[in-house]
C-alpha cells in the first residue's frame, strides 16, 4: 500500500476490504459479505469484523451497497448484472463437468480443473469454458497436442466449451509466479476430475492459502479420481518409452516454435510470462492478462484512495 493509502485508512481490515473490492472491481464484480471475507488477505479478522467494517466503509464513501453486494464504484447496475452472470454459470457448470470428464480419457491427462470466471461462479455472455490439465511427467506436451488437434477438427476451433490454456505435470503442480492475480486463480480453481491430483495441487500451493487466509479449499467428495480406461492404457503403454518422448519433444519444439514466429512483438520477459513453455508447464495467455489485471487493480485502488 502507498502513504496515501494507509493514511486515508488506518484500519488493517478496512485496508483488506478494499483491497478486495477494488481487485474485483477489474471484473465490474460485486461481492457479497460472505464473499469478502473469503478473499480478505487480513489474516486476524473475523466475518463480524469484516461486516462491522463493510458498513463503516459504505458510511465514510469508500464502498457502495446495493442489495447484499458491494463495490468500489456506485454503479447500482452491477448487482443485476452479477446474478445474471451467476445465473448463467449455474447452466455451464454440468456442461464443464461433463467436458473435464471427456478430457480425463485423453492419454497421459491425470486431472482436470476449471480456472477462469466460471471457477469463480460468474459466466458472460462472451465468456469461454478454461480448463486447467495436470498431465503425466514428459508427457505434457504431447497430451496438449493432442486435444488442441481436437478441438481445431472436432469443434471447429471453438472456444466456448474448451478452452485448454494452461497445463502442469504433476512434478511442476507449484504455481511459479506468485501474486494476488495467480493466488486468486489458483485457490478458486474448480477440481472436475482427478481428485487425488487436485489434493496435491493444494498442497504444492499452500503459498496462495497465505495470501487468502479464509479461503476454504474446494471439496471433493463428489470429484472422480484419476482412472485410465482400456484405450488411453494401451496408448499410455504405447508411448511410454522412446517413442513418446521423441514426440513430446517434437510436439513441444514446434509449437513454441509456431507462438515464437506469431508473438514476435513480444520481447522475451513478456514471451515467458504470457506463454511459459517448459518441459513441464504450458501457458497460453497471450493478451497477456495477469498483467493487465494487476495493472487495472492499482489504477482501482488509487482511485478508491483518491475519493
């Protein structure tokens, strides 16, 4: 926080409130009571002061209450507009679900969460279904191969339903760059498939309970375990020698090679960031938006402090 921001408010939960608020205020999202409690980064606090502080907030101007929601902008349209996006998530949910499923058959794929908005129960219109995939060591790569080739002849390239932007193997589960954007992707991803390998994700990302000390873990008493059925073991036990690794190598030096040839704008800390590609971890997000978020939440906080 900046001078500016500890001497308008002295309070360390208020502090962690509107922290909250105007982080979620990138995504024009409203949060509820229980909500801010559950992202407050303040680790003494408790829901009672939470709400106590809330109200003292939207008194001193800092917050808007509209409904149960609150926010940094007073914007009496954003409540509406969450639920409706709220609304709309409850209808891709079971669709997500049934597609993590259908993406755990696919060799060498161990688990499978949902990541993005609707990890985080919001779905626009425009919104696409992510997935986060944890794959076999030196497999990777050829798994991410093989449903991208998927999806660009089975689904027309479509987005919608599958969105395959990032995967790990399950010797790399430890989410690399740490900050507010990757924690809060991080503890709100949704386990669909692979339960035991969501349970050893937490646990190799304990640094993100840290920074989201309320955030309970997601249960997964109604998550299936990891299973292979006939066909992806007789393709495991296929390309699980030399072969396969030939073609995750191969696999892997030409599609970074294709995003090195296509994103040649980008200067080489920006390539890695947006695009990591290691042995044992893929990310494509190349409008680079962990940037643009953190960017846009202290554009946010200034001005929260400024009113």
């Amino acid at each position: 926080m900046t001078e500016t921001t500890s001497s308008a408010v002295e309070c360390p939960t208020e502090r962690a409130i509107l922290q909250t608020l105007a982080y979620f205020e990138v995504f024009s999202y409203p949060l509820s009571e229980e909500e801010v409690f559950t992202f407050c980064t303040e680790i003494s606090t408790t829901r009672e002061e939470v709400s106590k502080n809330l109200q003292t907030l939207v008194k001193q101007g800092f917050a808007f209450q509209f409904g149960d929601f609150f926010q940094v902008k007073n914007d009496a349209n954003r409540a509406a507009q969450r639920l409706e996006c709220n609304i709309r998530a409850d209808r891709f949910l079971p669709i997500a679900r049934d597609m993590a499923h259908f993406i755990g058959r696919f060799p060498f794929v161990r688990a499978v969460f949902v990541s993005g908005s609707l990890s985080k129960h919001c779905m626009r219109p425009e919104s696409d279904i992510d997935y986060f995939v944890v794959t076999e060591p030196g497999r990777l790569w050829l798994a991410r191969t093989v449903l991208v080739l998927f999806k660009k002849i089975f689904l027309l390239n479509s987005h919608k339903y599958f969105c395959i932007n990032y995967f790990v193997d399950t010797e790399h589960l430890e989410i690399e760059e740490k900050n507010l954007f990757t924690a809060t992707e991080t503890v709100t991803l949704l386990p669909m498939w692979g339960r035991e390998f969501y349970e050893t994700f937490c646990r190799a990302n304990l640094w993100a309970r840290q920074i989201y000390p309320n955030f309970k873990q997601r249960p997964t008493a109604a998550v299936p375990s990891h299973s292979r059925g006939f066909l992806k073991k007789i393709l495991e036990t296929m390309l699980a020698g030399k072969l396969g690794d030939g073609l995750d190598q191969k696999a892997m030096r030409l599609t970074v090679g294709f995003w090195k040839r296509k994103f040649r704008h980008m200067d080489h800390q920006t390539f890695d960031l947006a695009l990591k590609s290691r042995r044992g971890v893929s990310k494509h997000h190349p409008l680079h938006f962990q940037q643009k978020v953190l960017e846009r939440f202290q554009e946010n906080l200034q001005r929260v402090y400024a009113t």
